[in-house]
C-alpha cells in the first residue's frame, strides 16, 4: 500500500505535536491538517484495492489475497483514527456535543464487529474443511488410469464438498442449492444420509447462538450512520463517521465473502455519501460486490471469496463427470477432466496457502478491535462522561 510507510511518521508527528504547547490558532490548523492526512491515507488505501481488485492473476476482488490486502487497510486505518481521536488530547474535548453521541454510536458498532470476527473465523474453517474434501477429490482424479474405485471415492468427496457449500444460509437459497448438489450422483440415495450430512455441515458453517444473523449485525452497525454537515464536516466528527465507515464495509465484505449464519438481504447498500473524496473507490468496490452478491442470490452459490466460487463450479462439473462415469472413459473427456482437476488443485492450493493467514488476521482484528474501545472508554472515563458499558 503506497501510504503505508507514511503511517509512521504521521502517528509520530500527531504524538509529538500534542505534547507541544501552542497557541490556539496553530492548533486548530494542525488539527485540520491532521484530517486531510487521515482522509488522504483512507483514500489511497481504497484506491489500491479498487486498483487490485481489478487483479486477474489470483488476487482480484473478493479473493483470499484481496481480503487480507483489505484487513491490512483496516488496521492501518483503526491505528491512524485512534491517533487523531484519542492520542495527546484532552478527554474533555470528546466528552462534548456531538462527539458523546458520536463516539459511544462507534463503540457499539465494534462489539457488533467483534461478533462478526467470530462468525467470519467460524466460516474460515468451514471452507478449510471444504478445501480437504476437494483435495480428496483431487487426489483420486488425479490417478492414472482412472478407474472405478477412484472415481467413487472423488464422487463421495464431491457430493460432500457440494453439500458443505450450499448449506450456509439458514432459509431460502440454501435449500434449493442443497437439494441441486445432492441430486448429483445420489439416486436411491437414503434421506437418512442426507440429514445427518446436513447436519454435520450446518454445525460447521454456524458458530453462533442460534437465531444470529450476519445480514441484521450488518444492518445494525449501519443504523444512525449519518454523515456529519456544516462546521462537523470538518472537525472530530468526520474521522469518526470515517472510521465506522470503513469499520462497516471491511465487515460487509467479509460476510459477503465467507460464509456466514443468515445472510439474506445483503446486497442492501449502506449510506457513504458521494460527496466524501476520501470515499470514492469504497463506494465503487460496494457496487461491485453488491453487484455480485445479487448474482450469488439468484445461483443459490455458497459465497463471494474467489476461490470458494472456483471450487464450487469446478466440483459440480466434476461430480457430473462422476455421476455418468463408465469405464474406458472417452480420451477426450479424460484431457478435459485432467484440466479441470490441475485448475482444482491450484484452487486447494492458494486456499492452503492463504486461509490460515487470514484467520490470524482477522484475530488480530478482533483484539485490535478490543483494545482500541477499551483505550477509548478510558479516554471518557478520564472526562466523567462515559455512555457506554465496558466489555
């Protein structure tokens, strides 16, 4: 990220500056040249990831690569924001109206971040467990010559891997798309089979109480996100509107592409208005992921993350190839499994690589998270005024 070397030695001049006496004047115009820096750095940041999405040599939008690009963004952000709110300033001056309101708003919506972190990681293991079948399925497909005893044990792993991958919203989509991936190789098949299978899965896609829902957390966070006009537009208001902003849509995408409990709905765009230039790639990137996400509705598909939409239609062709397989197959079909299986491989392959990275990163996010809402209700209790209850 291009303004990731300046993170340093803005937070060192924010540090130094607040522990200087100056007069009042000076002070009210470093504090705006602290904003145009932190709207600068959110700008450039998102601009990087609307570049990089752009991507098509495997780290385009949505993928594992992207995603961690984008968890990057976010610490990066949390760290600067906390720097410009709390860092050698007086408590009082975010005690104050509209800033008590303001602040404790935020601080609601990093518990309900916090909640998401943990369904997110949930989800990360369901597709662990999903990138394990396909390696399976590889690994038979892969033997020459293909026979009937490799072919049942990938069609096994298959129908396994596409049951996993459909169930992982609680009502509508997800019932249709389980019955589409068992009805692929399953004929005469027991429903009892099918219920403890579904079972299983479902316990691996839900890590939350029952009856949580990513898509109302969602909402819930975006609920009195109002962008702040007039003389607030350029005070300590904007960097907090700008932080649950940016809080709100690394979230949003982490939903849209990990699957999580109940996502119905998601595709609902929260409120970034357009006249914010630090927000211009931000809102492109929603559009696109919304955009996507109301494809993923229609297609019933298990989630946005790029590999995961990979390994899902590479399954259902090869689970088709081992529904009707009769020994000798045809050559020509043989070549065309060989490349969908290397395709599938590759696929196993970025998902090994990257998926363990990315739940340390999103855990890092969480006790990030923690840590900057309890520095901050420190900050309020120091003023007298603190509004929200601790952790």
């Amino acid at each position: 990220m291009r303004t990731t070397e300046n993170q340093g030695s803005f937070l060192n001049r924010i540090s130094i500056r607040r522990n200087q006496v100056v007069s009042m004047d000076g002070n009210h115009e470093q504090e705006l040249e602290d904003l145009e820096h932190f709207q600068k750095h959110v700008s450039d940041r998102f601009a990087d990831l609307l570049q990089i999405s752009e991507d098509n040599s495997g780290e385009g939008l949505l993928s594992i690569a992207w995603l961690r690009k984008l968890l990057d963004v976010f610490l990066c952000c949390e760290a600067e924001f906390k720097a410009v709110l709390i860092m050698g300033r007086d408590p009082n001056q975010i005690s104050k109206a509209p800033l008590d309101r303001l602040v404790p708003e935020l601080l609601d919506r990093l518990v309900k971040a916090l909640d998401i972190c943990n369904a997110v990681t949930s989800g990360v293991d369901a597709v662990r467990h999903c990138q394990k079948l396909a390696e399976i399925a590889v690994s038979a497909l892969e033997q020459r010559p293909i026979g009937d005893g490799q072919v049942r044990r990938a069609k096994k792993a298959l129908n396994s891997l596409l049951a996993a991958m459909a169930l992982e919203d609680k009502d509508g989509i997800g019932n249709k798309a389980t019955e589409r991936a068992w009805s692929f190789g399953r004929r005469g098949g027991s429903g009892a089979n099918k219920d403890r299978a579904a079972g299983q899965f479902r316990s691996l896609w839900w890590g939350m109480a029952k009856g949580w829902s990513a898509a109302k957390q969602i909402q819930a966070m975006s609920a009195n996100l109002v962008a702040p006009r007039g003389a607030e537009s350029t005070g300590l208001p904007l960097p907090v509107y700008m932080m649950s902003s940016v809080t709100l849509f690394v979230m949003w995408a982490l939903v849209a592409a990990i699957p999580c409990q109940e996502r119905t709905g998601l595709a609902s765009h929260f409120p970034v208005p357009r006249q914010f230039g630090w927000a211009q790639s931000m809102i492109v990137l929603q559009e696109k992921i919304s955009e996507e996400w109301k494809k993923k509705e229609k297609k019933g598909s298990s989630g946005l993350l790029q590999e995961i939409q990979k390994m899902e239609k590479l399954g259902q062709s090869l689970a088709e190839f081992a529904d009707s397989f009769q020994f000798p197959a045809e050559p020509e079909r043989l070549d065309e499994v060989a490349a969908q299986v290397a395709d599938l491989a590759e696929t196993c392959k970025r998902m090994e690589e990257g998926l363990v990275p990315l739940q340390q990163q999103i855990r890092e996010v969480f006790h990030k998270v923690v840590r900057t809402r309890t520095e901050v209700l420190v900050v309020l209790d120091q003023a007298g005024k603190v509004s929200t209850p601790t952790m």
